[in-house]
C-alpha cells in the first residue's frame, strides 16, 4: 500500500499529462495534471477520465493525429514497437497548445498489460519555433523588398550617369560646333588690342567651362599634352583631320602627327584599333 501511494504521488508530482492504459485501451488512472488540464478546458466526462477508451476516442477524432496516435498505441500493446512518441496540437478555444506524446509499456505491472501515455506540454517550444519562422518569413520579405529597392536605385543611378553623361557631351559638342569656329574666325581679322583681350577672355573662359567635362580624359593619361588633350576631345567627337586642323588652326599634318602621339602615348599599338572607340570608352 505504502509502494502504491508513493507511485501516486510521483506521478502526480510530473508536469506531463500521465493515463495508464489496459492492453483494450481503457484508461486505469490519470495523474492530478491530467486531470488539472481536463477541468481548465472542459473536457467531458469525469476529470479523471477513468473508464474511459483512450484509443476509441482517438479514432473517433477527427484528426488525422487522433489516428495516428491510436495505431501508434495498438502497436506498443501488441509488441510491434518498445515505444511510440510523436508531436501534436491540442489547441483550445482561447489559446493553443502542443504536446509531445509517449507511449510505452508499464514493466511492472501485475494485473496484465499495461501502457502508459504521456503528454508532455511543449507550447513554449512550439511557440518559440512559430515565432522564429514568422520572423525568418519577415526578414526574407524585407531582404526581398531592399533587393528590389537595390535594383531599383542601381537602374536609378546608371540612367543618371547616362544623362550626366549626354548633359557634357552635348555641352562640349556645342561649344565646340557653335561657338569655337566663329571664335576662331574672329582671331584671323585685325583687332584691336581691346578685342583682343576680350576674344582671349572669352576663349579662357569657355576652357574653363568644358575643363570639367574632359577631366575623365585628362585624369586617365596625364601624358597628353593640351594640345593632344583638344585633338583627342575632336576625335571623340567624330571629326575628321581635316576639321580638326580648321578648328585648331593648325595643318592636317599636325593633326596627323597628334594623332600618331596620342595613340602611342594610349598604348594603341595595334593598327586595326579603333582610336575613337577607344576615346570613347574611357568616358
């Protein structure tokens, strides 16, 4: 008697919801945490729940699980496993729960066979995973969202660069189509010493305007001398020797001659290179 009462209270002592059940199903004894969840959620019935069967109710589930866990226990009671454990849910009208089940048989027990079913509450663990997989589920929607937000601001940025870009070469090819070669008209007439001043004011002043835009140019090969630096800016424009030597008021010959430098000093070795192309892209 004194064993019995000391099995009693050890397994009313557990946290796990605890039945023994006979080799029909029938439940034998239930522990006080069995019985503490049966009366907080309404079960019905005896909170106790003896009497009952376990693997009758099961079946009559309508979940899935219920019949998993009832062919789980008809296989331990006939021998065809030691032990059966799964996981479930057992969520109630207010909150929701998760419980890991184990069934195995009772060793010592003298009035035949006998099982015991363990329902271990594992809602925190549950839980925790849930709100780890929500918030895995944020993190991917936001690494999604800044990646789409990367391309966005990329595809952004080149269409800047490309208008910058067009903004500069259209500045320098109308400086130089539209304003240069009236410049340079004018200094082959007589001027005053005034006029002069003033046309070379106003060439100083439109070098400093396009300066920046060949900057690209002049900072990629500091071995280009002005002069080069005007005949290359030309080339990339797509004029000819012979409009390059109008514009500079120099002979085609000399701009032969630049040309040759320049492509020697670029490393454009290669006849077949293309010196414009070349030009080009170094923008």
């Amino acid at each position: 008697m004194e064993r019995a009462n000391m099995c009693r209270e050890i397994i009313d002592s557990l946290s796990a919801h605890i039945a023994i059940l006979d080799k029909d199903g029938i439940i034998l004894l239930t522990n006080q945490a069995w019985q503490e969840f049966g009366a907080a959620n309404n079960l019905q019935g005896p909170m106790d729940s003896l009497g009952q069967n376990y693997l009758l109710i099961s079946e009559q589930s309508e979940e899935e699980t219920g019949h998993i866990i009832a062919q789980g226990i008809r296989k331990v009671i006939s021998g065809d496993l030691q032990e059966f454990f799964t996981n479930y849910p057992c969520h109630s009208p207010t909150e929701k729960h998760w419980f890991a089940l184990r069934v195995v048989k009772l060793q010592t027990a003298a009035e035949g066979l006998q099982v015991i079913v363990s329902h271990e509450d594992i809602t925190p663990i549950m839980q925790a995973q849930v709100n780890l997989r929500k918030k895995e589920e944020e993190l991917l929607q936001q690494k999604k969202m800044l990646e789409e937000s990367n391309v966005a601001l990329r595809v952004l940025l080149e269409h800047r660069e490309k208008d910058r870009q067009s903004l500069e070469e259209n500045v320098l090819a109308n400086v130089r189509k539209l304003i240069v070669p009236f410049l340079e008209e004018l200094s082959y007439h007589k001027l005053d010493d005034r006029s002069k001043n003033l046309l070379e004011i106003v060439h100083q002043r439109l070098e400093e305007v396009v300066a920046p835009f060949l900057n690209r140019l002049t900072s990629m090969n500091r071995l280009l001398t002005p002069r080069e630096i005007d005949v290359a800016a030309f080339i990339r424009e797509g004029k000819t020797s012979k409009e390059i030597a109008g514009l500079l008021n120099i002979s085609v010959s000399g701009v032969d001659f630049h040309r040759k430098m320049i492509r020697k000093k670029l490393g454009l070795t290669n006849e077949k290179s293309n010196l414009r192309s070349y030009l080009l892209s170094l923008q």
